[in-house]
C-alpha cells in the first residue's frame, strides 16, 4: 500500500487553528498586562480626596458658574473639514509614486482628477453653505 503524501482536512484544521491560537495568546496577555498594570496603579496610588482636588481644573482659574457651558459648533466644524482634507489629502501620495510607474500614467492621471473633482465638490459645497465664513 502507498500511502498519501496530501495533508488530511484534520492536519489542515490544526494548523489552522493553531495560527489563531498564537493570536488569541497574544491579546489575552495583552488584556491582562493592561488589567494589571491598571490594578497595581490603583492599589499603589495615594488616595487623599481634598476639596481643592474635586474642584474643575480650568487652565489655573478658579471655576466660575455652572460646569455646563454652550460651545460654538463652529469650531467643531473647522476641525471636521480639516480632518477630511487632511486625510484625504494624504492620498495625493502614493498617486504620485504610481504615477511615474510605466503603464499608469493616463489612467492614474484620471483617477486623481476625478479624486480631486470631489474634493473640489465638497469645498464648493462648505463654502455654499457659509460654514467657511469666519464670523
């Protein structure tokens, strides 16, 4: 009898499992030195609760009024659309190393104008709605 040199789906299992296993060690200890390290601070730290502790810390002033306070959403949109550009812009990248590759030229060519007419879009569109203007 000859025997079979291909590996049987229970081999093919194993080692498959066996990969996984490798990853699930690693976030297991991964968790437990986060627990322990968040233990050991808690159980080594000094815990003195004064007044002067509890208060809201505001840049060195002392707090005045409620701790509710209103804050322009202005500011949060600026940081949005900035957030975007950035991000997309980073994209610009490696379309410039694929570009100079032979073959691409054209086609990458016409993809980033296509890219950047979306960028253009959502500007234009920002910029109709007013939320560029700085009031």
């Amino acid at each position: 009898m000859r025997e079979s040199t291909v590996a049987g789906p229970t081999v093919v299992a194993a080692d498959y499992f066996q990969s996984y296993s490798v990853v699930g060690l690693l976030a297991v200890v991964g968790v437990l030195f986060v627990a322990v390290a968040f233990g050991a601070g808690r159980l080594l730290r000094p815990m003195v609760p004064t007044p002067e502790k509890l208060l809201t810390y505001e840049c060195g002033v002392d707090p005045v009024g409620e701790g509710w306070a209103h804050t322009q959403v202005r500011y949060y949109v600026y940081a949005f659309l900035y957030v975007i550009f950035a991000v997309d812009s980073i994209f610009l990248f490696p379309w410039a190393t694929v570009f100079a590759a032979h073959g691409y030229g054209v086609t990458t060519l016409v993809e980033m104008f296509i890219f950047l007419g979306f960028l253009a879009v959502g500007l234009l569109y920002a910029y109709k709605k007013g939320v560029l203007a700085w009031t």
